[in-house]
C-alpha cells in the first residue's frame, strides 16, 4: 500500500467489487443528474462484467481516505475491445490505458483526481512509454482536468477525446 498525502491507493480485491460497482454507479447518477453525457451504461449494469474482470486481473485500484472509499480506477496493461476502437491496435505495447477513474461526488474537487494521475506515473511499471485514456468529447470539465494534469489531447474519435500522456522521456530527447 502507497501512502498518498491523505489517501492511501492500494490493488481491489475480489471483496471490494460492490463497494466499486455502488461507487460507479453513484458517480454515473451523479453524472446523469447534470445531463452530462457520460457513464449512462452503467447505471443499467453496461459493464459490470468488465468491471468485475478487471478486479479478478488486479488491474483495479481503490483509493481510500480514513477506511472509506473515495475514488476508483482500472489500469490496463492490455487493450481492452474499447480501447483497439478508439485509438487502433498497440502492436508493441507501450501503452498502459486507465479507465472508470471515479471520485465520490462529495470527495469531488479536494485534489484527488490529480493525486491518482501522480500516483499512476510515479508507480508505472517499466517499459511502458504512455498512459491512455478517453472521454465523452462534450464532458468540457473532464476534458479541461486531463488537460491540466499532462495530458495531451490528441484527437476525436466515435465522439470521444483521445488523451496520452509520456510516461518517460526517450534518450534522444534528454537533455545532457
């Protein structure tokens, strides 16, 4: 377990699957309450099983803040169906691609968001070269909050914002 200022970020167990399903669904009934258009499927169970499988594969995380859930994500190191369709096949898999990165609502705006980004980089395992994510296009906030935590957006596509960030600096661009 990583300590992270006053969260702490650890792997999900199989033991913590409602606890993160109940959050992702909180959080996409949040999203659904102010018509932004993001998450909608899961409300109707779109991806519980996907969920659930990323779980078994110790590719979700849950941030906790005094025993209690704050905030969720999955990092791939494998595409998923999604991500092929969005951004093409990796076909030497430099890539680690984050999704479902949740914050409960009333955990919203407290830095968490950006503290998960941090952790991600600082504990990437080696050989990777970039994170990857999407988002809904229209969602205008969390699109400016990739943004503002290194991404760089890099194009459209299927109405979703294509966003990478370099994990590590590659030789020839060094400064010696």
């Amino acid at each position: 377990m990583k300590s992270l200022k006053s969260t702490d970020i650890q792997r999900a167990s199989r033991e913590d699957l409602q606890m993160i399903m109940s959050l992702l669904k909180d959080c996409a009934q949040w999203l659904k309450d102010r018509n932004i258009d993001q998450w909608r499927f899961l409300l109707g169970g779109g991806e519980d099983t996907e969920i659930k499988r990323a779980i078994q594969r110790n590719h979700t995380y849950k941030v906790t803040w005094n025993e209690q859930l704050v905030a969720t994500f999955t990092l791939s190191p494998e595409q998923t169906e999604w991500d092929e369709h969005i951004f093409g096949k990796d076909e030497v898999h430099a890539s680690l691609y984050i999704h479902r990165l949740a914050v409960r609502p009333s955990f919203m705006n407290k830095g968490i968001g950006k503290e998960i980004v941090n952790w991600i980089q600082a504990n990437v395992e080696q050989g990777r070269e970039y994170i990857k994510l999407d988002c809904v296009a229209n969602n205008i906030k969390l699109n400016q909050f990739y943004v503002e935590n290194g991404f760089e957006y890099i194009g459209e596509f299927d109405n979703h914002s294509k966003y990478m960030k370099p994990l590590f600096r590659r030789k020839d661009e060094r400064n010696f």
